[in-house]
C-alpha cells in the first residue's frame, strides 16, 4: 500500500488553511460591503462642500425625520395595497371587504376623546371618517400579516435609521433624582384628553422607578386647545412658588372650558401661593418665552401630538439626553420597557 508522502501531506493541509483563511476575509467584506450599503442607503450623500460629503443626517432634525416617517408610511400602505390586490386575484382570502361603522363604534370613539371637540353630533361626520380609516389600516395590517406567515409575499422596505437628537435639558425644572441617568420627558398639553389620561400612568411609573429616573414636564400646547398655552404660563408661575406638580394635577383635573386667567388665580389660591406675585407672572414675557422655547424644542425633535414621551440616556457633562420617542397615552407596561431599556448598561 502507498502511503502519502509526509511532505505532501503538510502541503495539502496548508493549503486548505490558506483557502479556509480566504474565504474567511472574503465574508468579512461582503458584510461589510453590504452593510455599507445599507449605510449609504439610510443616510446617503446630498451635497458637497469643497469635496467634502454632506449626508441627509447633517441636516437632519425631527421635523424632517417625522416627514421621511410618514413617507414611509404611505409607501407601506400603497405597497401593501397593491401586493394585496394582486394577491386577492388568485387568493380570493385576500380581498379587502368594505368597512361599516355602527353607531356603538361611534359612541365609544366619541367617550375615548371626541368629546373635546363638540357634541357627538357636531363631530359625528369626521368621527366616522376617521373610525372607516383606522378600521381601513387594521384590515389592511391584518390580511398583510396573514400574507407574510403564510409565505405569499416579502416585505422589503425599511424603515428610516432612527433619529434620537440630544435634547438640551432644563436641569432647573426636573423634578426627582437630579443624579439619575435616565430622565423621562413628556411634551404634553394640559387640555389634551390623552394627556389627562396619561398623567395617572406617569405617576405610577414614576413610583415603580423611584430614585432610578429622573422627570421633565415640556410645553407642548396645541393651537386647536384655545388656553392650553395660557395654561403651560400658568403652570410655571406656580413652579416659581414650589407648586409645579400639585398645580398641573389640577389643570389635568379641570375643565378645559374653565380655564380662564381668573380660573388660574382661582387654583393658584387654592394652593395657597401669592396672588399678586402669581397675577404678575402671568403676564411676565419671561414665561411665555419659556413656553415658546419648550414648543421650538418640541418641533426640533419632531413632535407633533401629545402626549409624546422620550426614555432618555441623561448625559450630565453635556446636559443633553437622547432616547427612544413614544407617543400617544400608552400604558406604564410600554413606558416600563422603554425606560429598562435606557437603564441597561
């Protein structure tokens, strides 16, 4: 029997060492080619300066973010739309079914937060409109994720790389630990129905956390809630006599049609702060710039409804934080998540 040459077996052995070894690199610049692709792709080139390449995060803020968002959005509803109908031609389970709205639909969407705006007769039209248009978008999400399990289509489309911008925080205003590393920011309005409903959430999640997190109350007044603005002023008068928390508890509580100057003064007495000091401020120009400077802030970040909640990294040697965006009045579970998440190490 021939045995292989010793010599030659060293050779074949160092040689799939060198292929293996190759092969090996050649992985490795594959993802990182393609990772520089997706890369390019989220944050391609605009513009250059000198030769120097300006990317869309050089001038990105949120506001921009929140349009690339939504345009986001519409691509994904316009492609569903389209795969589904397609689809629909030979998988019939596929098709859209027209939407109804009854009146009991129209009810509970009415005491969920119509009733801010008017009577339930008064909205009924845009009530319903709105109740066929999220009905709509639940049909549409429902049959696309049943397309998706079953195998029928693929999803290829991304979305845009997150923007977390460092917000500058007003240390002065935060309330709790001012040490914590994670700051809990609301942009809130004290006449939005979905801000009174949230506060009781706050302050439960608030108690979990304790000591761990920090609080930031933002202006963030809508123009269609008529006082919400002189209500933020308000709010701040009461902060420069300690009483920021039990104040805005009560704005929260009040009638938004009974918030008046007068009705301010009337709280404000109720907590025993300083009338003529209190009056005064209401007509400072330094407390309305405040609020201004919070509702700019805002915007940057790209807010647009309340209440918009940011679990946030505080960066005290910068005083800025940054962190995931939630909005809308979600439940202390999904505030909880967020908020682990940014006291992970």
């Amino acid at each position: 029997m021939n045995r292989p040459n010793g010599h030659n077996l060293h050779i074949h052995t160092s040689d799939n060492r060198l292929v293996l070894g190759l092969l090996f690199v050649c992985i490795l610049l594959l993802l990182f080619l393609c990772a520089a692709i997706v890369a390019h792709a989220q944050n391609p080139v605009i513009a250059t300066i000198e030769g120097r390449p300006i990317t869309l995060d050089t001038i990105q803020d949120g506001q921009l973010y929140k349009l690339r968002l939504d345009l986001h959005h519409v691509f994904r509803e316009r492609m569903q739309g389209y795969a589904l109908t397609e689809l629909a031609k030979t998988h019939p389970e596929y098709a859209f079914h027209p939407v109804t709205v009854t009146d009991q639909e129209l009810t509970a969407a009415y005491q969920l937060g119509g009733a801010a705006y008017g009577s339930l007769e008064s909205v009924k039209p845009k009530l319903r409109q709105w109740v066929i248009a999220s009905k709509a978008t639940q049909q549409l999400n429902d049959l696309w994720a049943k397309a998706l399990a079953a195998g029928l289509v693929t999803d290829e489309l991304t979305l845009p790389a997150i923007f977390q911008p460092n917000i500058p925080i007003a240390r002065e205003r935060v309330e709790g630990n001012a040490l914590a590393d994670v700051l809990l920011i609301e942009f809130s309005d004290f006449q939005c129905p979905y801000c009174r409903r949230a506060a009781p959430t706050v302050t439960q999640v608030r108690e979990q956390f304790g000591d761990r997190i920090a609080f930031l109350h933002v202006h963030f007044p809508l123009e269609m809630h008529t006082t919400a603005f002189e209500a933020a002023v308000a709010s701040e008068c009461a902060r420069q006599q300690g009483a920021f928390a039990a104040y805005s508890a009560d704005l929260y509580a009040a009638d938004p049609n009974k918030q008046r100057a007068r009705d301010f003064i009337a709280i404000a007495a109720t907590h025993r702060l300083k009338q003529d000091t209190f009056a005064a401020c209401l007509d400072d120009p330094a407390m309305r710039d405040l609020v201004n400077k919070d509702i700019e802030q805002g915007r940057w970040i790209g807010v647009t409804g309340t209440p918009t909640f940011v679990a946030a990294r505080w960066d005290h040697r910068t005083n800025t934080a940054s962190g995931e965006t939630i909005t809308g009045a979600v439940d202390a579970d999904t505030l909880s998540t967020a908020l682990n998440k940014a006291l992970a190490p």
